[in-house]
C-alpha cells in the first residue's frame, strides 16, 4: 500500500529515473538538499552471485569514502523499509515526500569494477525544498507559495530554457 502524503510534504533533493526495465535510479543529487548535506550514511559490501554481506577491504572504504556518499546511477531499492524495485517514480514519490523534519531511510545499491555490490543506507530529514520531475527545485517563501529555486543542470525545463 502506497502512503499518502499532503501538499505540504517535502523531500530530501534526490531526482530518479527509469531504468530500462524496472527500477530507478539516482539522475541527480541536490547540492543543497538534505541527502547531499547532513545526511547519515552507512556502506556495506555484497558478492553479487549470492547477496551476501561481505567484510569491505580497507582500501575500498577509503576509496568510497573519498567519493560522494550517493551518485548518479545508483539504484534506488527501498524507502524505510519497503522495496520499491518493481515501483514507478508516481509510486516512489509519496513514500520518499513527508513532513518537514521528519527522517526517510533510502537504500541504494551500486555496482563496482570487481562485480562487487555496494550497499548504501542514507537517513536524511526532509527539508522545505522539493524536486519535481521536472527539473525544478522549489522552495517556499514566507508566505507559503512555492517559488522557484533553481533549474536541475540539463534537466527538462533548463533544457526548454537554455
């Protein structure tokens, strides 16, 4: 069952695609957006033949740690808890949108160069700026209305403005 979610939900910063197939993944993390900024991030190691969790090589955890805890291309697999790999973004959307302050658990996968899966869990709050399909952040004024922030780089709408 999908959760409800009002107009005054908000996300985290975090833009998904399709894949072909089924699944999403990240197209764009939000410089500015809880995920990217505060967020608490976890990493485990998994053989992708069986899924098993696997002890992550110092060498590669400081590899990982140098780089951005989430990135395009990683494959969004569940939201607090719930797997989202057969879902539709329309689907995803309420499950990742809440209210302002609260915590959303996302858990990624990423594939490495050895076969080797990396696990990510990021706990965020959700903050008062939200991304749509777009490619529009918005964020609301004093007054409540939503006023543009910024335009994704080479998102839909900076495209039709460019």
């Amino acid at each position: 069952m999908l959760a409800a979610h009002s107009r005054q939900d908000v996300g985290v910063g975090l833009v998904l695609r399709k894949l072909k197939g089924a699944g999403l993944c990240v197209r764009q993390i939000v410089e500015q957006g809880s995920l990217a900024t505060s967020a608490s991030i976890h990493y485990q190691l998994f053989r992708s033949a069986d899924g098993l969790e696997i002890q992550m090589p110092s060498a590669l955890a400081k590899q990982v740690k140098q780089q951005p805890s989430i990135q395009p291309g990683d494959i969004l697999t569940a939201v607090n808890g719930q797997s989202v790999a057969e879902m539709s973004a329309n689907q995803v959307k309420p499950l990742i949108l809440g209210p302002k302050n609260s915590e959303v658990t996302l858990c990624f996968q990423r594939l490495l160069p050895d076969g080797l899966w990396l696990g990510i869990t990021a706990t965020a709050k959700r903050s008062d700026e939200e991304q749509f399909g777009i490619g529009v952040t918005f964020k609301k004024d004093t007054d409540g209305r939503l006023r543009v922030k910024s335009l994704v780089p080479g998102g839909p709408a900076q495209q039709v403005y460019s």
